[in-house]
C-alpha cells in the first residue's frame, strides 16, 4: 500500500514532467527497498519521499528508517531473482556533460545536494569538465594527486631501496655458513 502512494505522489507532484516514467520507477524501486530490507517495513515503520524540482533538474529521495546493511548493487552477472533495483535506479540517475550521459548515486540526500552544489558551483564559475569522467577539472586533478598514503608509499620504498644492499648483506652474514650455497 505504502509503495503505490508513493509513486501516485511522485505522480501527481511531477505531472507533465518530461522523465515522468523513469521518476516513479525510480522512487518504486527505493521504496521497494526501504520496505523490504529497513526497519521501515517494520510494524509502524514509515519511509519519506522527497522530491526537488530545480530547472530542469528533479531530485528524488527516499529516506527509510535504516537497517542492519548498508544497500550494495548485486553484480551484472547474479542469477538471483532479486536485487537489481539499485543497478536499475543507477542508470536512471542521469547527468550530461557534453552530451554525454553520467550516472551517480548517493545513500544519503546530503551528499546529493552536496554533488549537485559542487557541479554547479564548478558550472558557474566557467571550469571545463573532463568529459569522459564527467566530472571538473579540478575534481579530476584532485583524483589525480598523491595523496599522504602514496607520498609514505614512495618514500619507504625509496628508503627500501636505498637499505637493501646492507641490508641483504647484513642477513647473510648472520645466517649460519653450513645454509649458504
């Protein structure tokens, strides 16, 4: 019951909209999900439905009461019967950049909003977009640079590299003569 309101109120809050389908698939497919594996389906559980209409942007959300795992998208290559929703609302989920089509998913509205806040920040201030990634230059570069992990990385093996012959020799030295060939 609580599945069909919420696609009937996705339906009537975004009447004439162009991706109508896609939208009420979308929140159906979340809503599914929110009842079937959260404390949502529980006796007296609830889930939300949020829906932000910006330009020509439609955000959709479903917020449920949680549960004991964190929602994962099943392999392409699963035989189960079940479990394709989240794969199915990834590839509705659209932007272009360049025309090109990206799709990007988020368990909480927060990182949503603050994707969509980055994007058109980036927009706004006229930075190219790598049109593979589908992402800002400055993002990309980001993804690109060394960060502290591979900076300690590097220099141990530097150093390794440096130690090893002494290091090696010193080993050697200290085994036994009757185990060295």
């Amino acid at each position: 019951m609580a599945i069909g309101e919420a696609r009937r109120f996705t339906t009537l809050f975004l009447k004439g909209w162009p991706s109508l389908d896609d939208a009420e698939l979308i929140v159906r497919e979340l809503a599914t999900n929110a009842v079937r594996h959260t404390r949502s389906g529980d006796f007296g559980g609830h889930f939300t439905v949020c829906i932000r209409v910006d330009g020509v942007t439609a955000w959709l959300a479903v917020v449920d009461q949680g549960g004991p795992r964190t929602p994962h998208m099943l392999s392409e290559q699963a035989d189960e019967e079940s479990g394709r929703g989240l794969r199915l609302v990834a590839a509705l989920s659209l932007y272009t950049v360049a025309g090109r089509e990206k799709s990007k998913t988020f368990e909480k509205s927060a990182q949503a909003k603050n994707w969509l806040s980055v994007l058109r920040q980036a927009a706004k201030n006229g930075e190219a977009f790598d049109i593979a990634a589908g992402l800002p230059m400055s993002m990309v570069k980001a993804k690109e640079a060394r960060t502290f992990y591979k900076f300690a990385l590097a220099y141990v093996d530097m150093k390794w590299r440096m130690q090893r012959p002494r290091a090696a020799t010193a080993c050697r030295t200290r085994l036994p003569r009757s185990s060295l060939p």
